[in-house]
C-alpha cells in the first residue's frame, strides 16, 4: 500500500498553490489594467501588458519594494509560472496558425515577396548584430565566448515576433489582407530560420554541432510540416465531420483532440530543437481551413488564452530585467542595438518588397510590420540569458530593443495605413 501523503507535504502544496495564485491575481491584473491604458493612447494592448510585466520586476516594483517583491514573486520565477508560460504562448501559436490565410499567396507577387523579404529580414540583421557583437565582446561580455556571443547578437536581431505580429494584424483589420498574409507568412519563416540558427548556436557552444546533425535536424523540420499536411489534416477533417459545431459551440471530444495535437506536436518540434511553440502553430495550420471550428475556439479558448497565458510570460521577463542597471557606458550600445535592429529590418525588406512588385506605400507598411520583435525576442533572449550567452546588462538592452521595435508598429501603421486606402477598426481590441 502506497502511504497517505504527510501533512508537511500537504501544507507544502497549499502553500505552492497559494504563492502561485496570488502572483497570478497580479499578473492578470497588472496587464490588463496597463492594455486598457495603453489601448486609449491609440497603442496596441499587448504593449500595455509588456509594460505591465516589466513594471512589476527590478525596473519598478522590485526596485522601490524589494522584500514585497521578494515575499510575492520569490528571488527568481516558480517552475509552476514557467510553465504555465510556455503552454500558454503554445496555445497562442495554436490560434495563429489557425488564422492563418494561405489564399493570398497563391499570387506571384506575394510568393516571390514572402520568400525574398523573410530571406532579407533574416540575413541582414543577422550579420549587422554579428558585427556588433564583435565590437562589443570584450566591453560588454568579456567572460563569454566572444563568436557566440555575437551569434546570438545577430540572431536576436534577425528575429521576428511572430505571435504578436498576429495580434496586430488581427487589430488593425490586417489579417487576412495580403499584406498582412506576406508579413506572417514571411515572419513564420524567419522565425523558423531564427530557432534553426539558435539550435546550432547551442550545439556549437557546447562543442557538439554537426553539419550532419543540423542537415537531418531541418529534414525533420520539412518532414513534419509534410506530415502535418498529408496525414494529419485529413484526419482532422473526418473528425471536425464526425464532431461538427453546433450553434458555435465546440464540440468537448473534438475539444479534447485538437489539445492532444497542439500537444503532441510540441514534443515533436522541442525533439527538432525548434522548440515546442511551433508545434502549437503547426497544429493551427492542420485546423485552419474548418472555419467554424476557428470561429468558436476563438470565442471558446481564444479570449481567454490571450487574458490568462500571455501575461504570464511578460510578467516572467519582466522579473528579470532590470532597466535601472543599465549605466551610462551602456546607453551608446543601446543607441547601436536600436539603430541597427530597427535599420537592419525595415530598409532591406522595404527593398525586397519594392523587387517584388508592392508600391512604395504598401512596402513601408511591410518594413514596419517585419520591425515588429516583442514575444519572440523575449523568448529568445530568456533562453540566452538562461544558457549563459548574454550578461545581464545585454539581455537588458535586448529587451528594450524588442519592446520599442514594437512599441514603434502602432504609431506607424496609424500614419501609414491610411495611404493605402485601408480603414482602421475602431476600437482596437484585446
């Protein structure tokens, strides 16, 4: 017989679960109190939730209020918030994916623009951050090894944030026009090319890459996404016919399956070493052409991803960034992260889609959407920090650089959609 379990681990359990709801009380909170504040300055609101998590860690709240800080949150983030973390901005994927509108890219001019812009998007930065952080090195990371530090310069630069690309689109009406379909489109692949890059960059740190190794390792990639097209979406089609929506409700079983997909596609893509978020966005592709199935998940699951999850995570950046730590010296580094992050992207894609046919208007639009880096970054910058190839005072300008590149986007488009003839929703949601 197994033993009943001991009051101190009872004890111990309830006090986990109290720790952890009164952080989450507060992260929901704070965020959405912050993107109902920064929504009535005409800024997307998931800014206002990066805001929020950032205000809550060293840069604010922990600074004037360290031991409250401290008793609240704890020296560093609770495994059980890390991983609600990381579920939840699976989850997001999964909705994105779904989003997703293949039909514009059947036009020649949106194909060829996809492809050169996520080429461009990708290489430019990526060889602009290198540069910088060999520049860099012996100022700013003296104890790292100085070529992989300025890997992953150049790959936090090459970044786009696919997710919150996604929500913006979605807020300013953008999602399924074709611009707004070659942004995403393009941004997936970047940031494919980007966990690719940062896959190799690990395995080179810890003197293990292989070119075999990573040449099976992007087989893999293109095998999944075949399965995913070949085997899996008609399989889901026979069960979103066999469990159809009724009165825009989903039903529970098909509920259940589609979880098990985003899932089980996650451990696919973490086994790949592109990380299990992807998986979650593969799975939304396979669900993608069910409209009704879109339409209630996002009514069902969606709102409630978007207001529970994803302020986890910004809340969990936030905790580690400490924007007061930067010093004087730091700020002229800062000033070159931002001018070639912001540079490196908007300039070569607006060229790349000028080749490949969009009017001037329409490829300022496609540079600015490109800029846009919040989510991805952070992730990205989180895993760098967490495996020791970015010091503290990098990460930090790391993250200044991913929230201004995508406080910049709203501003911009406001001006910018207009000249194309294209309305604004009003009220800008979630």
């Amino acid at each position: 017989m197994t033993s009943a379990a001991t009051p101190a681990s009872v004890h111990a359990t309830e006090a986990l679960l109290f720790s952890v709801l009164v952080q989450l009380i507060i992260m929901i909170g704070a965020a959405r109190a912050m993107n109902v504040v920064f929504r009535r300055m005409g800024q997307p609101g998931v800014i206002g939730e990066i805001v929020a998590g950032l205000m809550l860690g060293p840069s604010l709240f922990g600074y004037f209020f360290p031991e409250i800080s401290v008793l609240l949150f704890g020296a560093k983030p609770q495994p059980a918030i890390t991983v609600l973390s990381q579920l939840g901005l699976t989850l997001l994927m999964f909705q994105i994916g779904m989003d997703f509108e293949f039909s514009h890219l059947k036009r020649g001019r949106n194909q060829r623009g996809t492809g050169l812009i996520a080429l461009v998007s990708v290489t430019v930065p990526f060889v602009l951050g290198f540069g910088l952080g060999q520049a860099s090195a012996a100022s700013l990371a003296p104890a790292i090894d100085p070529l992989i530090y300025s890997l992953f310069i150049g790959n936090a630069l090459a970044i786009t944030a696919l997710p919150i690309l996604g929500r913006i689109l979605n807020q300013f009406g953008l999602n399924r026009d074709e611009l707004g379909v070659v942004a995403i489109a393009a941004a997936a692949l970047n940031d494919v090319a980007g966990w690719l890059i940062l896959a190799a960059i690990s395995a080179l740190a810890a003197a293990a890459f292989s070119p075999l190794a990573f040449g099976l390792q992007i087989g893999g990639v293109v095998a999944l996404a075949a399965f995913a097209k070949l085997v899996l979406a008609p399989l889901v089609t026979r069960l979103v016919v066999r469990f159809p929506v009724k009165q825009n409700q989903l039903d529970p079983t098909l509920t259940a399956v589609a979880l098990c997909l985003v899932f089980a596609l996650a451990i696919c893509t973490f086994k790949l070493g592109i990380f299990a978020i992807f998986g979650g966005f593969l799975a939304g592709l396979v669900f993608h052409a069910h409209k009704d199935f879109v339409a209630a998940w996002r009514v069902q699951v969606g709102q409630f991803v978007l207001v529970f999850f994803l302020p986890i995570f910004f809340t969990f950046t936030g905790l580690r960034t400490n924007l007061l730590g930067l010093g004087v010296d730091d700020l002229g580094w800062l000033a070159a992260i931002l001018a070639l992050a912001i540079g490196g992207k908007m300039i070569p894609v607006y060229f790349a889609a000028r080749l490949s046919g969009f009017s001037s208007q329409q490829a300022a639009i496609l540079g600015t959407l490109m800029n846009t880096r919040a989510l991805m970054e952070l992730i990205v910058l989180n895993i760098g920090y967490d495996l020791g190839f970015l010091p503290q005072n990098v990460f930090t300008m790391l993250v200044v650089m991913a929230v201004v590149t995508t406080v910049m986007t709203g501003p911009l488009l406001t001006r910018q959609l207009p000249r194309i003839g294209h309305v604004i929703p009003k009220g800008i949601e979630a």
